[in-house]
C-alpha cells in the first residue's frame, strides 16, 4: 500500500538485509545449558546496574526526539501543534573573573552609564551578581549607590533582599549613613516571598544589635512599621510579634500604623480575639481606631464567616467617627459572598457612592468569581460590561475567572476569544490562566487545542506546573494517548516537578483502561517508592479494572491487602467489588461481603443495592431483586433510577412489559427522573421482539422529554431495522446519529456489516431461505466478510447523506486487520486515500500490528518506517509486536534497528522497559536479547528507574521458575546464581 510523500526530513529505520544463517534466540525448550549461561549474564548485569541506579528514582532523561507527532513541521497534517522541548533555563552562574574585570573597570569611569558595553553586560548578570559585586570591598560606595539606582530604573531587572543587604553593609562601612538608610528603606519594600521577608528580618536585626556608640543605624519607628508591614504581607504573624516586642525593648513606642499591622496580621488569621487585644493598646496609647482598623475588624470576622459579626462594624463605622473606604466595602462584599449571600453583595456594590467610594477591580471581580460560581455566568458578564463601561477595566484575574467558568460551562469557543481579547490589552496570562484553557479542551477531548495553549504559554515563558502536566495527562488518557501521557510524566521529571497523588492516579486510570494492568500495578509501586501513598481512589481503579477483566479473586486479594496498606475498604471500593462477583454470576460471594460491609459499619449505599439487584435479575432471580429492594428501602437508603431500570430490565428479560412501565410510573411519580439507559433498555426490549413502533415512539419521547439518545440507543434500533431486512432505514438512523453528533461505534458498524452481509447470503440462496437460517453474528462477521460488502457498507452510507470520514475508516480498518484481513485493510487503505481522506497514525498502527500477527515482518518494517518519515508516532504495541517477532524470525539487526528508531520517539523509557523488554521479550523466554537492548538503552542515556531494574530481576526470576517447573531441575537455580 501506498502513503502519502514522506517530508524530505523524515527520520526512518536504517534499511538493512537481513542476516541469514544465524538465530541467537534461544526457545524456551532448547538446550537448558545455554538458557542458564544467558539468565545468569542478564541478573549479573542487572545487579551490577543495581547500586548505581538507587541513588536516584526520578526518570533521567528524554529522547532527543520526543514527540515528533507534535512537530508541525514533520506532520502530514497541517496546523497540528508541536511542544517545545527546550529545557528549563538553569539559574544564571555567579560572575566570572573576566566580568566582573569589566564591569568594575566600567564603573571606574566618570561616565560609565554611557558606557556602549554597559547595557549588554547587565544582560548577562543576574540580583546574585550585583550582591556578589557589591560585596567586593576595592567597589567606592557612591559608584556602588549609583549603579544600584540605575539598575532599579530598568524595568526587567529586580534586586532583591540580597542585593540590598550586600549594598547597605557596603554602605555601612563607609560611614554613608543616608544612602544606606535609602537602600534599607527599599529593601524593606522590595521582598517578594516570606524567605526573604525572614530574610531582611534576620539582617536588620543583626544590624539593630551593633553598638557603634552613636546608634546611627538602629531601627526608627518608621522602619520597624515598615518591616511589620513586610511580614503581615506573608502573614509571618509569630515574626511579627517578636519585632513588636523588639520596639518595645528598644523603647520605641508604638503608633496608630504600628498597632494596626498587628490587627491585621491576626485578623488575616482569623483570630479576631488577639486582634481586639491591640485595639485595646491602642486606646491605652491614647490613640483611636481609624478606617484601617476597623476594615481589618471586618476580614477577621469574614475569615470566620461571621458576616453578621462584620456587618455590624461595617454600619457602626460613620457613628465612630469612621469613613468606609473601598477596602472596607471589599472585605464585606467579599465576606458576603464566601457565605453565598451574593446579591447583598451586589446592593453593597450599588450603594459605594453614597461613601464617595468608587467600585475598583477587586469588587467587581469579587463578585463575578462569586456569580461563576453560582452557575450565574449571564448575570457575571453583564457586571463584566458594567464594569468596562464605568471605566473599570478588568485585569487578569477577572479574565481568568470568567475563562474558568466558560471552561467549566464547555463554552470553550467563548473562553479562547476571551482569552484572545485579554491578550490583545497587553495583559499577560499567568499559569492559573493557561491551566484553565488547557483543562477546559482535555475534558471536551480536545488534545490539539490544549496543546497549543502548552506551546503558547512556554512561547510566553510562563512556566507549567504540576496542574498543567496533570490536566495533559488527564487529556491524553481520556483519549487513549496513554503511552504520551507517560511521556508528560518524563517532562515533569524534566522541569524538577514532583508528581503528586493527581498525576499518579491518572495514569493508573489510563492503564486500567487500556487493559494495561501490569503497567498500572508498576505505577503503584512507582508511586509507593517515591513517597506518594495510594489513596481508596487508587486501590478502586484497580480492583475495578481486575473486576471487569474477570480477575474476580485477584480483586479480593487486593483488596484484602487494604489493611496492611493503611486504608480501610470504603462503600465505593465494596461496591466495586460486590459488582464484580455479580458480573460473574459469585452471588454468593456478593453477599457475603454485603455482609461483611454491616460488620464492619460501612453502610451499603444504592450502587451496592443496585450491584446485588443487577446480579439477581441476570441469574432471573426476580423474587430476591424485589426482596432486596424492599430492604433497601427500609434501610433508608432511596432508590435511584438506577435502581429502577436494573429492575425494568430484569421485568423486561422476562416479557413483562406491562409491569415493567408500571415500575416506570412509580419511578417518574417518587420524582426520579428516566435517564437514557431507563428509556433504551425498553427500547431495546422493543427491538429485540420486531416492535419497532413502539421503539420508535420511545425515542420520541425521551427526545420530547430532553433526554438525547446516544450510541447505544441508536445502535439497538440500528439492530431491530436490520434485523427485520429494513437495510435502508437501518442506514437512516445512522445519518441521524452521525447529524446529532453521536460518533458511530465499532458495535455499530459491525451491526450494519451483519446485516449487509447476512442479506447477500440471503438472496444468494434463494426466496425460501429463512432471514435467521445460518445467520452470521457480530463477532465473527469481520472474518468472513469480503471487500465488496465493506464497500457497499461505504456506499450504503453515501446515499443516505452519512458521509465516511476518517473515524469511519479508522474503526473499518481497525475491525478488518483484527481478524486478519490485511488484505482487504489494504484495499480499503487505498479506496479511502482515493476520496482524498489520508490515514493517520491508528489506522498505520493497525496495520502493522496486523502485518505482524500474519508475520509479513518486511512489510510492518516499511510501515514502521513510512509512518517515522511522516513525522508520526509508531505504537508501543506495534513496536512491542515487530521487535519480538523479528527475534523470533532472526533478524536481530533490524530488530535492534526497530529498537532504535523506538528510543528515538521520546517514549518513557519506563514504559519502553515495562512493554517491551518484559512485557515482550522477557515473558518469550529472550533474556539475552532483553539484556542487549537494556544495554542499547542505556547507551542511549535512555536509562529506566531503579524500580524498573527490579521489575527486571523479578520477571528473570520468574522465568527461572518456569523453567524449573517445566524440566523439574533442582540444581537449575544453583548455577544461574553461580
């Protein structure tokens, strides 16, 4: 098959012949001596790696060409975005001796401002550079003083706390008292986190206590408010109190400013009881509260949600002599909102005016956050137009906030022209900004979108955090991406970020899902070891996914090792479970443990009642079902429409359709209201018994009432038509589908090949064959099926106005190369490139795998290599499958070419170890190829965790145990230790 022209900087597997006349693969029932001698090789070269690997458990390093899927300039596509692999700026290195000759050289000069090297020697320095310069003792401190002030003119250039301190001891020593009390002054003002509020403490204190006999340079009133201010700033609220208690012990008595910082601090805090205490100093001083002391009043008792409490204070105020400024109305505007009570928040807003107060920014926003947040967004953005109006303009953390909520709403077209606007005012996004676009387009399944937003905001050199990586992760797992996902947990490792208890249970998820348990058992060791604890929801994701792959009793065991864990099981995690041995049909068992919840005090709640009655009403249990609900009820526990429908379908199983909608009336008269799933078990039950009609008006309702169908629903209505012989009204209901934005299934599309196929043979045998007589079910249609009737199903689709599109052909694809049909794939490859629609990435994936299941190794090889040269992503599955089957053929060279080119994608290379190496290579019995590539690996710089090298071992070992059992030699164990 042909693809499309690969770009001329495509990257492709070296070509190589393969060798004849060598196999080094050795199978499982060959020679055991030469078995031993490998195993043994492969743990030695392990444990040597071992020690030298347990100094570290974060990923080491990325390929150099990681996702070049991203790469639009490699993409077939156009316009798909790309990630920036550019790493993380490391911090700037201290001056070296050839700057710093210049730049105290510069500084010698009468005129060095004007010096034309000047500018692009401060480029280079960084505020460590400038304190390390002035700590230089030969530097004259007035050149040092006026370099400090043109360095504070620039406007990209910050000093910080270091800086100044550096500065002012420079001073100090040069008895320039006036200059060095300018630059304290600035210091004072220019910490911006609590290290260097703490920081300036620690300086000036040090400072305070130096007797230089005159006492020139200690603490003034106005500093130490200063400093207060500083540290209320971080709420540093125990600092705050030692430098009170140092004014007090130099004598300094405090004033109106001083004993209002300290009322704010507590009041920040909350403790309100503390901060009345300082009123009463301030009476004791003979002083009088102001507007400052009172606000601050009113937050403290709004961070007690004591509004009321605040509301008092904040009328009282003109009564005490007390004007209400814009901070007063902010706290209580605010206060009144925490406590949901937003509309006296928006009277509040109105009546500003009457204070002489106009409403600010922070009002404004304030209150529209608080509207978002109450799903009023309509009435937010009118106060957001109000606003504007009145002349207010919105900053960035309005904008943010409304972005959020139309994220949050799915008003994602909304949400970026917003975005777009507050860009074009010159107003730059920060990280909450980004997180929000990012995580509104991965929960809509918009991968490329988030993608662009990552780019933008590395363009725009905001860094991400460990949210923005989770919420990728997240995007990527929900659209089956899980292997990319893995590669965002590199990244992380990249940027020094620590994944947390979020990222973790995310990619455990994607693994479930997938069907990928191994690896998500390797993330909850990953996990463990690297300090995060698993919580119920990880244990949960997993005995689900045991459950659902019918690994019932691995489930119990899991769960059973909850305790040793440190958790308890909770109602979830034995509902999860309680389901699981019903779909197995283990009632028994199920109860057994809904038993074991009462022992236990864990009350059941629905989904466990529903999990027992489900179970009872497939074994036809009918009688019990009723029995249970009956106790459920009088356990208190109400039931939900879930309840109702698993007793439907059960009544429905049995053609008892009058009792059934009786139960349907109950259920819509106790106020629970039918969801999809209640309306298409009737439908299917209609569908299944020939009565379309009925079905039909079923769905008329459900739409009548606001509730959509979706894939299921029109899938068994797709069945009934083509199981009547109505083909063409079969092929309608999929336009509709298709028109509603209801993507077709696989189930689907094998359905409507049932029936075309089912009706082929039909006529081909004649007027009196019976429509069921030999019939072809869905499971087995894409085996016989031949290329015409998939191209019928095409045109069949044409004609009624569903027009094939490349999830169309994707699902084809993918139904054919399964059951081995490569054949036929390939054909209809080539008629879709035809009508002009390309494949992509899933579509060559399915392709290869196939290709390797009937072992054409040459032709997967060349897939492997034209999707690279498109600058697409080969799957781990499909390199998985190509690396193993070359060994087993005995194309070690192109195996180990395969190999590169996979280490060259940018995978995880724990991920790559895990599916490959003993997923793949170890579980056949290759160990001394596992050992090589681990080898490659490594060479790479590619080298997986510490954890992996002990998944390694144990998967060696493990093989070492069947080779035991299977030859029953004692001493085998012996010599592979040596």
């Amino acid at each position: 098959m042909k693809f499309p022209a690969a770009p001329a900087n495509g990257h492709c597997i070296t070509r190589q012949p393969p060798p004849l006349g060598r196999r080094h693969s050795i199978p499982l029932f060959s020679s055991l001596d030469p078995i031993m001698q490998h195993v043994h090789t492969f743990r030695l070269r392990i444990g040597a790696r071992w020690p030298a690997m347990r100094k570290s458990a974060s990923i080491l390093r990325l390929g150099e060409s990681i996702l070049s899927l991203f790469s639009s300039s490699t993409s077939s596509f156009p316009g798909k975005p790309s990630i920036s692999t550019a790493a993380t700026a490391d911090p700037q290195p201290p001056l070296d001796n050839l700057i710093t000759s210049q730049l105290l050289s510069i500084l010698s000069l009468p005129s060095w401002q004007k010096h034309p090297s000047l500018n692009k020697i401060i480029a280079s320095i960084s505020p460590t550079n400038v304190a390390s310069l002035f700590s230089i003792h030969n530097l004259n401190p007035q050149t040092a003083f006026a370099f400090f002030n043109y360095l504070s003119q620039r406007p990209n250039f910050r000093l910080n706390a270091y800086t100044h301190s550096s500065l002012i001891s420079l001073l100090i020593k040069a008895r320039s008292f006036a200059n060095a009390e300018r630059v304290r002054i600035s210091m004072l003002k220019c910490c911006a986190n609590s290290d260097e509020a703490k920081f300036v403490l620690d300086f000036l204190r040090k400072l305070n206590d130096i007797d230089d006999g005159e006492g020139r340079f200690r603490l003034d009133v106005k500093c130490y408010n200063l400093l207060l201010m500083s540290l209320c700033k971080f709420v540093l609220i125990d600092e705050m109190k030692s430098v009170y208690n140092m004014m007090l012990d130099d004598r300094i008595s405090p004033n109106i400013f001083t004993f209002n910082t300290m009322i704010n601090g507590y009041c920040k805090l909350g403790d309100v009881v503390e901060a009345e205490s300082y009123i009463r100093k301030i009476f004791h001083a003979r002083l009088n509260p102001d507007t400052f002391t009172y606000s601050s009043l009113i937050l403290g008792h709004c961070r007690n949600k004591d509004v009321d409490r605040a509301s008092s204070i904040f009328y009282a105020m003109p009564q005490k002599g007390c004007r209400r400024n814009e901070v007063s109305y902010n706290y209580m505007i605010h206060g009144l909102c925490e406590v949901h009570r937003i509309d006296e928040g928006l009277s509040l807003l109105s009546k500003m005016g009457e204070d002489n107060c106009r409403p600010n920014v922070r009002a404004y926003t304030v209150l529209i956050s608080a509207l978002c947040r109450a799903k009023r967004r309509g009435e937010a953005m009118d106060l957001f137009n109000e606003m504007r109006v009145k002349g207010c303009e919105p900053n960035l953390y309005t904008y943010t906030v409304l972005i959020d909520s139309m994220c949050e709403e799915k008003n994602l077209v909304e949400a970026r022209k917003l975005f777009d606007k507050m860009t074009a005012k010159r107003l730059a996004p920060n990280v909450v900004t980004y997180n929000a676009l990012i995580d509104g387009y991965c929960k809509q399944k918009e991968i490329d979108s988030a993608l662009e937003i990552f780019n933008l905001m590395e363009q725009n050199k905001c860094s991400p955090n460990v949210r923005t990586y989770n919420e990728l992760i997240c995007g990527f797992c929900r659209v089956k991406r899980v292997p990319i996902a893995m590669v965002m947990l590199t990244k992380m490792a990249e940027r020094k970020l620590i994944p947390d208890l979020t990222t973790y249970n995310s990619l455990i998820q994607g693994q479930c899902r997938e069907g990928h348990l191994e690896s998500a058992f390797r993330l909850l060791d990953m996990m463990k070891e690297s300090g995060v604890q698993p919580d119920h929801f990880t244990y949960n994701l997993l005995i689900d996914a045991l459950c659902k792959g019918g690994r019932v009793e691995e489930a119990r065991s899991l769960f059973d090792s909850l305790h040793e864990n440190g958790l308890e099981a909770n109602v979830v995690i034995f509902a999860t479970l309680i389901d699981g041995y019903c779909k197995v049909g283990k009632i028994n068992c199920a109860r057994a443990l809904f038993d074991q919840m009462h022992v236990m005090k864990c009350l059941p709640n629905s989904y466990v009642y529903n999990s027992l009655m489900n179970g009872l009403c497939s074994e036809g249990k009918m009688q019990e079902a009723l029995l249970l609900l009956k106790q459920m009820t009088d356990a208190k526990v109400t039931p939900t429409v879930i309840t109702y429908s698993v007793m439907m379908k059960g009544l429905l199983k049995d053609d008892s359709f009058d009792h059934a909608h009786r139960v349907l009336d109950q259920m819509i008269s106790m106020g629970c209201k039918p969801d999809v799933c209640t309306y298409t078990e009737f439908i299917h039950a209609y569908c299944s018994r020939g009565r379309m009609e009925e079905a039909e008006k079923l769905k008329d309702e459900m739409t009548v009432s606001g509730i959509l169908p979706d894939v299921v629903t029109y899938t068994v209505l797709i069945d009934g038509y083509g199981s009547l012989g109505l083909i063409g009204r079969a092929f309608d209901l999929l336009k509709s589908m298709m028109d509603a934005g209801c993507k077709p299934s696989h189930c689907s599309f094998s359905i409507l090949m049932k029936h075309l196929w089912n009706g082929k043979r039909l006529l081909g045998s004649g007027k009196g064959a019976h429509l069921n007589a030999d019939s072809v079910d869905v499971a087995n249609v894409w085996k016989l099926v031949d290329f015409e009737t998939v191209i019928e199903l095409i045109n069949n689709m044409e004609e009624h106005g569903s027009v094939p599109n490349l999830d169309t052909y994707r699902i084809l694809t993918a139904e054919l190369c399964r059951d081995g049909r490569l054949k036929e794939a390939q054909g209809l490859v080539d008629y879709m490139q035809g009508r002009g629609i390309y494949p992509d990435e899933r579509i060559a994936n399915s392709l290869i795998v196939c290709c390797c299941m009937l072992g054409m190794l040459e032709e997967a090889f060349k897939l492997v290599n034209s999707l690279v040269e498109r600058g697409q992503l080969p799957s781990l599955e499909s390199y998985r499958m190509l690396i193993c089957a070359l060994y087993d053929k005995g194309s070690e060279e192109k195996a180990e070419a395969a190999f590169r080119s996979l280490l060259g994608c940018g995978y995880n290379n724990d991920e790559v170890a895990w599916k490959l190496l003993i997923d793949g290579l170890l579980k056949k019995g290759l160990v001394d190829r596992c050992s090589e590539l681990l080898n490659i690996m490594e060479k790479k710089g590619c080298q997986p965790q510490s954890l992996t090298y002990t998944k390694l071992i144990e998967a060696s070992a493990t093989f070492i145990n069947i080779l035991e059992r299977a030859f029953g030699i004692s001493a085998f164990r012996k010599n592979a230790h040596g």
